[in-house]
C-alpha cells in the first residue's frame, strides 16, 4: 500500500507543488482546438443541410397542363396533357406539347407563334390564346403556368380580335 502523500502507478493523484506557464497553455490551447473544432463541425452540417432546404424549391411541383390547338373550323390539331414545373410559360409548356412548333422572337416583345402541329394561321388570321377559357391578355413567354391549366391555341380571324 502507498502512503497518501505519493502518485499511484499511472500519476495519477499527484497534484504538482505549482501549475507551469506551460501547462497552462497547453489546456487553453486544447480548449480552444476543441471549440474551433465543434464550430466547423456544426458550420459544415447546418451550411449542407440548408443547401438542401434551399435546392428543394427549385425542384418544383409538377403541374399537368391539358394543350389543346385548334383550326379555323374548329377542328383539333393537338390534344395532348402535358407535365411541367410549376410557375413555367405558356410558351414553355407549348414548346414540350408540340415538337414542330414555329415561332420569332422579338427582342424585348416576347415570341409569335407562326405554326403548331404543322399548320400555319392564313395571312388574315392569327394564333388566339386561351389560357382557362379566357382570351390571354399578356403574350405566351410572359404568362406564367399556376396549378392545372388548360391552354388552348386557336386560329381566329384578325377581324375578331378583341378591342
């Protein structure tokens, strides 16, 4: 048996007469590695997981889009549901209904539609889009897609453009 004033095997039990100034460093040191360390560890953990929160959105929910164009004479040229990101353009979603869409783009203006399904609107006449029913008052790469939509192109006379 050891006698009280004495280390054990190991040191352990032994409290030196006075601290050194190094070894005090040597503790705030190891404090301070270890907070440093537990800092990046939670910055690389919180930074990915809210890189994750952030890319969700863009993923977007899909939304079925029924794409419907029609004739003069009313007879129907495509017909077809269509899935697409939420929040896309008409014109988007007319590009992924029809393959041999034809269109101009104007600078600053937006596109025109010259043929879907291969069929062109004669001299007097013009591509009309309906979004839900209703006659579209803005252009098709500016009407944004909200939800189920029905979108219809039809070729209507100049004349009965609405005033």
């Amino acid at each position: 048996m050891e006698s009280a004033g004495k280390a054990g095997k190991w040191g352990f039990g032994k409290k030196p007469a006075k601290e050194t100034a190094t070894q005090k460093i040597d503790w705030r040191l190891f404090a301070w590695l270890g907070v440093l360390i537990i800092v990046w560890v939670c910055y690389a953990f919180f930074s990915q997981w809210a890189g994750l929160q952030q890319a969700a959105p863009s993923g977007g929910a899909k939304i079925t889009v029924i794409f419907r164009a029609t004739d003069s004479s009313g007879a129907i040229l495509l017909d077809k549901a269509i899935a697409i990101e939420d929040g896309k353009t008409v014109f988007d979603a007319t590009k992924a209904a029809d393959s041999t869409l034809k269109y101009t783009e104007y600078q600053g203006m937006g596109v025109m539609v010259n043929s879907i399904a291969g069929t062109a609107p004669a001299p007097d006449q013009y591509w009309a889009l309906y979004v839900n029913g209703k006659f579209a008052s803005a252009g098709a790469s500016t009407t944004t897609l909200s939800g189920n939509t029905l979108v219809e192109w039809k070729i209507e006379s100049i004349s009965s453009y609405p005033q």
